[in-house]
C-alpha cells in the first residue's frame, strides 16, 4: 500500500486576472476575465497528489474569514485530512493576486496572512500523525522556522522530506535544509541558493552539484519547457519535458511536485514518477486556473499518464 504524503505548508485564495498586458505604473487598463480559486503552495501540491489519489494530510493554517471555511471545505472534497487545519482568530486568509498573461506566464504577488502563524509547536502538535506519512513536503510561504523544525523532525524519525524552497528567499540558510531529502527548486531558486548563474541546464547541473558537494542527498531542478534535471551523488539525468500549448502556467511547478510525491510513495523509481510527474504539470498548463486545472487520475491516464 503507498504511504501517506503529509504537506506542512500554506494555502491561499488565488485571484487571477487574465491580462492582454501588464499596466504600467499609473495606468489603467482592462483585463478580458478574472477567476477566484484555491491555490497557495502547499494546498496546491496537497491537492494534486490527492486527485491522483493520493492520502494526504495537510498542516497549515487559514484565517477566521470566509476564505478560510470555504478552504477547508476545499481540501476536505478531495479527501483530504484536514484535522492539523488550524484557524487563527483575528487574521485574514492568505490571498496572491495574479496576473496571467496571453503567452500562460504568470506574476504573483502573496499576502501570507494566516500562513505566517504556521509556528514549529504546530508541527509538534501534528507530530504522531506525521510519524504515520512516508513523504513531507515543504514549501517557503510559512515561517523559515517551521520548514527547518519540520526538516530536522523528518531526519530525526526517519521521514523523506522535500523542500521546494519557492517562493525564493534570500535569508534561507542552507546549513538548516542540509537534512532534506529532496531539494526541488527552479532556475531563480537555485540560483538564488548557490549563488552561481544558472542561465543554462548545464549551469544547473553545476550548481546542483555544489549543493550534493554541500550534503544535500537529491537535487530535482525544474526547468520550465526544458524539463526537468535530476542530480544525485551518483546520478546526472534529464527529465524530458512533454510539449503543449500553454494556456496558464499558474501553479505548474506544484502539479509537478504533487504528482512526483504521489507516484513516489506507491513505490515507483525516481525517474519514473519525474516524468509522470513532468506528464501531469504539462497537462496542468494546457487548462486555466490553479487547482482546478489539476487533472484525476482519470484524466491523466487519458493523457497518457
Ligand atoms: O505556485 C502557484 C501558487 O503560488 C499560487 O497558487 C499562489 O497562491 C502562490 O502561492
């Protein structure tokens, strides 16, 4: 039977404006159409493994507003366990306002609200029924604190964590994430990590292997429509990207994240979930919105997943 993936992570409601252009400063223009969703990260990679049928638990935290109800219902239709779900009194939800551009790029910008009070006592908390899950995932919009707690609780009870250290931050101490088993970031990210440019796979393969040299076990670059790179202490593999007609990118590289945690734990070989997984996002992009672009199993295996 495949393992519980467990996410210590945040959620968020999505706005999405779909725009022809961006605004300049002081301008105002009009965007043909606007969508309100679920989204946020960690919720995000919950979902996407739990529509692939997955059993996922979640651990995060909503605000005591409309939005929180409504995200808890959310994760609860797709059979998510939602007891480490906790509501903070007197704050709002986390919201990103999106934009979407005709090409499927995306910029975002998040307001972390209720997610910033996802604390280490949390995990502490959640411990016994994070003891139970196989996978932790991990993601940077809830405090830097946390995600380390929950990396060093990992290590010290012999659970596989992986961290995508998104959105990117530049007070990430590396010496604190040394212990993850999966480190998955994309091109800015690792850059942002190592310090070196990564402009190139090649580039990435380079810095990558800086963080193996640094004691990280498994680096998972994503690389947008080049694919991905897996690097290992023994390994270098490119992880082919499957072409599509991009219609919104938003959230892609969490599909990727929450397919690659589902077919990990049913026990599949690292690259063989990667490129199930790589199958799944590329799948995510070709529709609009954020979870709701999220495919079931059965939609992906009609993709040829
Ligand atoms: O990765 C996409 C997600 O980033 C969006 O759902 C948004 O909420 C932000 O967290």
């Amino acid at each position: 039977m495949a393992g519980k993936i467990a996410v210590v992570g945040s959620n968020m409601v999505d706005l999405i404006s779909y725009v022809i252009r961006m605004p300049d400063r002081g301008e105002t223009i009009e965007a043909p159409a606007f969508e309100m969703g679920c989204g946020g990260k960690g919720a995000n990679q919950a979902v996407a493994a739990a529509k692939l049928g997955a059993d996922v638990l979640m651990v995060t935290k909503v605000g005591d507003d409309l939005f929180g109800d409504n995200t808890i219902r959310n994760f609860q239709s797709f059979g998510i366990d939602t007891r480490h779900v906790g509501k903070v009194a007197g704050t709002s939800s986390g919201v990103a306002p999106i934009f979407v551009e005709p090409s499927g790029e995306n910029s975002i910008l998040i307001i972390k609200g209720a997610n910033g009070h996802l604390l280490p006592a949390d995990i502490d908390r959640a411990a016994d029924d994070l003891k139970a899950c196989a996978l932790i995932l991990l993601q940077l919009e809830v405090p830097l604190e946390t995600v380390y707690h929950t990396i060093a609780f990992g290590r010290r009870h012999g659970i596989a964590t992986l961290l995508n250290p998104a959105p990117a931050a530049p007070d990430l101490d590396l010496d604190r994430i040394r212990g993850v088993t999966y480190l998955v970031p994309n091109e800015t990210e690792l850059a942002l990590i190592t310090g070196m440019p990564v402009d190139t796979p090649d580039d990435a393969g380079q810095a990558a292997r800086s963080l193996i040299a640094r004691g990280i076990e498994t680096v998972i670059v994503t690389l947008g429509a080049r694919g991905a790179l897996l690097v290992g202490r023994d390994t270098v593999a490119a992880i082919p990207p499957v072409p599509v007609v991009p219609k919104d990118t938003t959230g892609a590289g969490d599909a990727f994240i929450g397919a690659f945690a589902h077919f990990h734990v049913q026990g599949r070989d690292l690259m063989t979930a990667l490129s199930q997984a790589a199958r799944y996002a590329a799948l995510s992009i070709t529709r609009p919105g954020t979870q709701k672009s999220y495919a079931s199993a059965g939609d992906f295996a009609a993709f040829g997943g």
